[in-house]
C-alpha cells in the first residue's frame, strides 16, 4: 500500500524476521523437511528463500486488510457528517448529491501529488453533481516543514472560496519541497490575495483547525496520505483515474 507512514523497506524486515521466526517454529515442530536440525533450515531456507518472500507478502496483505477493516468500522461509527464539517474541511458540491469524496492529504506528500491528475479531472466532470470534502493533514515528520506551512496557507485560502480549488491544485502540482516563495507565488497564481492570506494564516483558528484534522484522521484510524473516502468507502494510498473511476461506482 502507497503510505506515508508505512515504509516498504522497513515492513519488509519487520514480516521477514516474523517469518524467519515461523519458519523455526514450523521446523522446531517437525514440519519442515529433513532432520530440522539449524545447520539444515539454513539450507532449506537459503535454496528456498521464496518461501519468506511469500509468507512476508501473505502477512503484508492480512495486515493490509485488517486495517482497511478497522478504518472503515471507525469511519462507519464516526458517520459521514463528521468528515463534512466546514469547521474541519472545505467542502464544494450540492449538499444532496449522492457522489462523495473526502481527502485527507499532504501538499508533500509524493502519493498526494501523484493523485493529483485523477483527483483534478474527477473534480472538473463532477464539481456540480458531486460532494467533495478536503482536509488537511500534514506530516511534517516524513515531508518537512513545508507540509504545515502549506497546510496552513491552505486553510487560510478558504477565507477567499473561489479561489481555493485553483491553490489547491496548484500547490499539489509542485514537485518539490514547498518553500515561502513557492506557496505564495502558488497562491499569486490562483488569484488569491497574498498579502490577505500571510494574515489570515496567523489566526489562531487555523492551529485549531489543523488540530481538529489531525484528531480527526486518527479518530478513523487513518495513519498516512493520501487517504479517500469516496461514498463512505476508504481508500488508502494512491489513486489513478481508473481506479478512481471505480471506487465512485461503489457504495456502502
């Protein structure tokens, strides 16, 4: 799964010494081939080392799913009006449509931005027919300090409505760290008032804000970026436009 949170690198050793610690039990047990003597499963294991390739991969998918299980539980229990609240998210689209897509994203996040093609054509056919829901929620701990800063530019966008699609997409088109310059030249670009939005950024609502976000992702055990909720379905990790396409076919 594309997450942020998540390194593939560090998962893989964490399932490979699970499964290295099955194997043990498995020949401890008698159920390997040969005597299962240590000398023995090292070779068993160094001329079959897809065995750990492959129960690495099966742990992987079984934890993958329970997650998405338990995500969707805490979503299902939370209700959808909690992912629809202005004082949380900037929301577009016909209050009674029956397409709904939430975001929970990070302008640095590099699974974010590579979204950003599906997300910005899905937005353009449905802005009319459908209910979108941004929210922020940086992790400035994987994508440095630009991740707040543009979080909290973006907050204080919603001040000027019309215009915060058009920052949205800007800001997520950058393949870079975000810097100042960058986020306000961004901001020029889609027609923001700059000097407006440098002081909206200080409110103190806007820490609030971030915080209600954050609070909230973890409230529906969401743990990394992007991550979707399209028709109360969650989606984790990257999305294409096909696959995109396909999740808003679904409903719960």
């Amino acid at each position: 799964m594309q997450n942020a949170w998540k390194h593939t690198a560090l998962g893989a050793l964490g399932g490979a010494a699970l499964a290295v610690v099955i194997v043990i039990v498995l020949a401890a047990g008698g159920l390997l081939p040969g005597k299962n003597s240590d000398a023995q499963i090292h070779t068993y294991l160094m001329a079959h080392p897809s065995v750990l390739v492959d129960m690495t991969n099966k742990l992987q998918a079984e934890q993958d799913a329970s997650d998405e299980a338990a995500r969707q539980v805490a979503i299902d229990k939370l209700g959808m009006k909690a992912f629809f609240n202005p004082r949380i998210a900037f929301i577009s689209g016909p209050a009674n449509a029956k397409t709904t897509l939430v975001e929970f994203y990070d302008y640095d996040c590099p699974y974010c931005r590579a979204s950003l093609p599906a997300v910005k054509k899905f937005y353009a056919a449905h802005k009319n027919d459908a209910r979108f829901a941004f929210i922020e929620f940086p992790i400035p701990s994987l994508h440095g300090p630009g991740a707040v800063l543009a979080a909290r530019a973006s907050l204080a966008a919603r001040n000027q409505p019309a215009k915060f699609a058009a920052f949205y997409f800007a800001l997520m088109g950058e393949d870079g760290p975000l810097t100042d310059d960058l986020i306000y030249a961004d901001a020029k670009k889609a027609g923001l008032d700059v000097d407006r939005l440098k002081r909206d950024m200080d409110a103190p609502s806007i820490s609030t804000t971030l915080a209600a976000g954050h609070n909230l992702a973890v409230a529906a055990k969401i743990d990394g970026t992007p991550a979707f909720i399209i028709n109360g379905r969650m989606h984790e990790g990257a999305v294409d436009e096909t696959l995109l396409k396909q999740l808003a076919k679904q409903h719960v």
